[in-house]
C-alpha cells in the first residue's frame, strides 16, 4: 500500500466511523468495518511515519452532538476495548498476561450492542449515593449530558444504598428484541419509516431531547465497570459487580476464568447462546479481573487498559425458500422477493436482533448466478446488519425460477431492456402502475395533495375512479358518491382531500412535470428542463436535439422525454388536464442571477435565518444546483449548526465549506 491508498483508507474509515458513532447510521456491517481497521492497522505498522493523532487507529469515533445536550468533560476518559478477530489473539494476549502475573484471573462477558454511558453518583444528606450525571462517550474525552433520559431508564439506579462519598461506574444501553419489534410495529401502522436495528434506535432515543419519547420507546441498561471509587470496587472486577448487583444494580454477564481453555470455552458458550438473549451482542469481552494489573498492559491512547474484545464473525443462517413473489413497480419494472424460512427452526430466521423472512432478489440475471427456486437452501445474511441478503446457495432447487413472460398484474407482454438486467410491463393501462404512479403525482415532490396516500388512491383505482392523472381533478364531480360509499372517508375528510387537489391546480409547472413520472426525470432536473420552456405544452413539442442542448440532459432523457409526450394517451392526459386549470406555465424568474452558475452547492445543518427549503431555492434562482449529497462535484458546502455526516465528507475530500454569510457572499 502506497501513502496516496493510505490516506484514501484512512479518509474511507472516517467516513464510516461518523456514521456509526455519530449518526447511528451505518452503511456497512462491523465486520466490514473492522477488516477496514485490520487493513489500516497492518499498514500502520508497516509504515509507523504514516501515524498521526488523527489516525481513526489513534482516536475513538464520536464526538459529543451539540443539538443533543450539553457537553460534558468525563473525569476518567472513556475509552474504546482493543478488538481481535481470531481466538489465537485471545491466547496470544493471554499468555502475555500470565506471564508477568501468573496468579492472574480473567473475567468474560457479553459485548453488549449499544450506546456507552457514564453514571455519576454523589452522597446527599441522607447517606446514600444519589445520581447527579450520566453522560455518553463522545469522543472518551468530552461527551453528552444525557441525565434526563437516563433517569427514565428503569435498570437505572437514582439511589444506591452503598457507603461511599461518590462513584462512577459505566455501562451499555441498549433496547431489548422486543422493544425494537414493539416501535417499529407501531412505526409501520401509522406508515412511517422503521428504524434498522436496535442499536442504532437505542442511541437515537438516548440522544434526543424528549425523555418521555425516551420513557415510551424503552430502553435497558447493564453495567460493566467501575470508572472511578473507593478501594474496596477497585481491587477485582467480579468483586466490584457482585456489591453492585446486590445493591440493585444491573450487571453484564460475566464469569471469571483462568485458564486459556476456560476463556475459550466460555467464548464459545456466549456464541451458543447469542440468539437466546433479549438484546444483540456483537462479542466478547475479556478483562483482567485484578484492577491494579491493567495498566501493566496499555493497548494505545485510544484503548483502555487490561481488555480486549473477541469480535465474532457476521451472524449467517440456511434459509430456504418458500414462495418467490413477482410485483410490478410504478415504472414497470419487474421486482422479484424470496419469502423463506429458517431452515432449523421452520420459522423466520432471527438475525441481527431481528426476524426476517424476506430478502430483495434483484432481478433474473442474479436469480440465475445464484440458483434461486423453491426449495433450494442458501446462506442468509444481513449487509450492514441492516438489509437481509443472500449469500450463497447451499443445496439447488429442483428447478430455478424463472420470470414470468406475461405482466402478473395485467397480463401485458414484458420487454427485457436491451444492455440491462430490467424486465418491464409496457402497458400504460397497467393498474400496478397505475396505482404507484398516481400516489406518486401526488406526493410531496411533486403535487402534494395532502392526505391522498397509497390506500386511497388503491381503493379509487379499484372503484374505477381513477384512471389516470387527470381523473384525480373530476373526482369533485363524485363528492357525495364517494363520501356515501367512504371511500376517501366521511363528509370532512372527503371535503378536505377535495380541496387539497383543488389547491395542487396552482402548482408550478415543475411539479407538475415531476409528477408525470416520466423515466431519468426527477424533481431536479424537472426543475432545470423548465426553466428552459414557458410552458409543459412548450416542452411536449420539443424536440430531441433542444432537449439535449439543457445541461445535463443526455440522449437517454431527451429520448425518455420526446417519447412520453408523442403517446397519444400521454397527449390526452395533458389536454384533460390543462383543461380542469391544472397549471402547466413555468414560473417567471424574477431577480434571478447566474452568479451560481455552474456550481453544485449541499446544505446541510441548520442555517441561521434560512430554512432547508428557502437556502434551495436562493441557490437555484441564482444559477447553481443544489445537490442532496457531497461528492467530488460539489462546488461548496454550506455548513450550519449541527452539520453532520456530509461536512465530514466535504472536510475528507477537501470540499470548500462555507456558512450562511458566506453563501449571502457568493450572490451579492
């Protein structure tokens, strides 16, 4: 590995680290992550010139969120367990302990899946330690306040009826299988986005700044060691967490070993027993139980002192499939789902904290290279912990599936796109497209008609009210119809969908253009072809070469585009529905500029005076392009308070990044 790679290396881990620590939102699995670190390490010690404090092998990932609470500076830092991946490691390390202290003893436990939190106690008036702190770990120097919701938290102790003047001892919050199955069910009835795992939503909620949505929600907490007290915690560990469990406290599991093979062993045993626990663990972690030899034993600034954690490989089952379910989507494109088993249990296999019976199959070309059909049995296993993903076939099927050659919702011929994987419904009377393409014309990027949602839109379809877009603006014509047989709902929710379209008539023609849903155009470059045609009717008669001459609109489009406007069905829709007042005119630009022109600017944070929607439409009516995500184009970023994951992407790439002053700046 040359520097140049190193530091590409170095960037990319960065990256993952914000999202993880920062976020609760990674886009990789640990595992991934870690053979990441693995290869920076090896490349460290190959070349230690290349180190600096910097180094994601030097520093831990967090850092303390300022919209989350207020900072807080820890009394005794709280620091990352060193990982190894192999169990020659944990002998390795082992042996290296025992040979300064053979008398020495080793406790393991559960590396448990969550957020790490400090605890603060004090002695008050009445003798006992009372909870004045908890704090996360930020970056194990500085972290959050996070006392309010911790004081929610059932496991947590607000009193401890021990003899002490103060303590401080740390532990694992987390969410329990049955929480996380519990929230999202909830998220799911009201349609609302359902988190990834239990992980991730347990930082989220210890974070926020509502503690009764923390209270609601539930969330758990062990304890796993003492930061800071009197001798008699700090001699041995097991010693230390059998006072706490008997005041009360909730402890990790833990068993002290000495021997090698006991380690082992009780390694193995907490593997056996992963997918029996209420909550996710992602290894085990080996202490050395007399506290005064770990710091005989420092594993780097970044690391505490007398640990290590054994990392187990990515949780993986044998499924076998059931059922493989063929849709169509709003555009026509076929979407293939296995539906499968466990294959030991016969029941959804329990991956990551979660049950999973379903996995995305992509398309024919992978069904083939992966032998799907019915019956076969192939290795399930979870990308980024987050999406279920086959991994191997482990015994064919009997015969591998292959997709229909008739659309399964209107019996239209499918087309399989030439150079591409795609196999397509053509139909544009297919009622699976009809439904996804009319909820999408209505939906926030493109008409907005509120409350006009998936479920409405099925039963209208299916009722014969609607058949294409411009049906939406007669259903007027059918209000007392429609509120006797309660299809939109009673006479109030009825009235208000109806005047919610009538409101959408007033649109901008970009909107309008979005919502057509013709194919590669999207609510940007929606935006852009319109500030080139005064009007939708304008850009139906253009031809290929004017569209093409727009930036960023390539043959494919401008073929897209030409070919959706010359269908004479398409042509209709249009006329219906300039003549029910929808608005098919641009806006004028006023007080427009091109001092943005040719930039491509991404807001991220929140901005002094300018809300997210009111900086994208300043960027684009001075020129530039307002992009959702920082790339190697990204002309600047602006920058506001608790800028997240893109600033670091922007700070990685070296990205020029400005604040609200700096973008009024720009356009004066």
């Amino acid at each position: 590995m040359n520097y140049s790679e190193y530091m590409e290396l170095v960037a990319t881990i960065n990256y993952h680290m914000n999202l993880y620590y920062n976020n609760d939102a990674p886009e990789i699995s640990d595992y991934e992550y870690d053979q990441l670190m693995i290869k920076l390490k090896k490349a460290e010690k190959e070349n230690p010139e290349w180190v600096t404090p910097d180094s994601p092998s030097q520093k831990i990932g967090g850092v303390a969120m300022r919209e989350a609470g207020v900072k807080v500076a820890h009394d005794v830092p709280m620091l990352s367990i060193e990982d190894v991946f192999t169990k020659e490691d944990v002998i390795a390390w082992y042996n290296k302990v025992h040979q300064m202290h053979p008398e020495c003893t080793f406790s393991v436990e559960t590396k448990i899946d969550g957020l790490s939190a400090t605890l603060r106690y004090s002695k008050k008036e009445d003798g006992k330690l009372h909870l004045d702190m908890a704090e996360t770990r930020g970056d194990g120097l500085v972290g959050e306040d996070v006392t309010a919701n911790v004081l929610v938290i059932p496991d947590v102790k607000k009193v401890l009826d021990l003899p002490y003047d103060s303590l401080q001892i740390r532990g694992e919050v987390y969410m329990s299988h049955e929480d996380f199955e519990r929230y999202n069910q909830r998220q799911e009835e009201m349609g609302k986005k359902l988190a990834a795992n239990p992980r991730n939503l347990a930082a989220g909620t210890l974070r926020q700044l509502d503690s009764s949505i923390t209270k609601e929600r539930g969330l758990r907490m062990f304890i796993f060691n003492i930061q800071q007290g009197p001798d008699e915690l700090m001699t041995t560990h097991d010693g230390s967490l059998a006072i706490l469990e008997k005041a009360g406290v909730p402890v990790v599991n833990h068993t002290v070993c000495k021997t090698a093979d006991e380690i082992i062993a009780k390694i193995d045993e907490i593997a056996a027993m992963r997918s029996e626990l209420h909550y996710d663990i992602d290894g085990a972690v080996v202490k050395i139980n007399e506290v005064k030899y770990r710091d005989d034993f420092p594993a780097g600034s970044k690391y505490s002192a007398g640990h290590i954690a054994y990392k187990y490989p990515p949780e993986e089952k044998t499924v076998v499939i059931d059922e493989i379910i063929v849709d169509v989507g709003r555009t026509g494109k076929l979407t293939f789902t296995g539906v499968f088993h466990d294959i030991e249990t016969g029941k959804p296999a329990r991956l990551c904290g979660t049950s999973v019976s379903r996995a995305t199959l992509h398309n024919q070309d992978y069904i083939n290279d992966m032998q799907i059909g019915i019956g076969g049995a192939y290795k399930l296993f979870k990308s980024g912990e987050i999406i279920p993903k086959l991994n191997g076939c482990v015994n064919a099927p009997e015969k591998v599936f292959t997709a229909p050659t008739e659309c399964p919702v209107c019996g239209a011929p499918l087309v399989r796109e030439e150079d591409t994987a795609d196999i397509r419904c053509v139909s544009s009377s297919c009622p699976a497209q009809l439904s996804r393409t009319i909820a999408y014309f209505c939906s926030l990027d493109c008409m907005n008609i509120m409350g006009f949602g998936d479920t409405i839109v099925d039963a209208l379809v299916k009722e014969g009210y609607l058949q294409n877009y411009a049906d939406i603006y007669t259903l007027k014509n059918h209000r007392d119809e429609l509120i006797e047989k309660g299809i939109i709902g009673k006479e109030k929710n009825t009235d208000k969908i109806l005047e919610a379209i009538e409101k959408s008539k007033q649109n901008d023609a970009a909107k309008v253009l979005t919502g057509l849903a013709i194919r590669n155009v999207g609510k940007n470059t929606a935006k852009d072809i319109m500030k080139h045609f005064a009007s939708i009717t304008d850009l139906a008669d253009a031809t290929a070469d004017e569209l093409i001459a727009i930036d960023d609109i390539g043959e494919t489009t401008a073929l897209c585009i030409t070919e959706f406007f010359s269908a004479p069905a398409n042509k209709e829709i249009i006329a219906r529905l300039q003549a029910e007042g929808v608005n098919l005119e641009a806006a004028e630009q006023t007080d427009t500029t091109d001092k943005l022109a040719g930039m491509t600017l991404v807001v991220t944070g929140t901005l002094p005076t300018l809300g997210r929607k009111e900086a994208t439409e300043l960027i684009e009516k001075n020129g530039g392009k307002c992009a959702g995500s920082v790339s190697k184009k990204t002309t600047y970023v602006v920058a506001g308070e608790a800028a997240g994951s893109k600033l670091t992407k922007a700070q990685e790439l070296g990205i020029p990044v400005i604040d609200e002053a700096g973008l009024f700046d720009l356009i004066k």
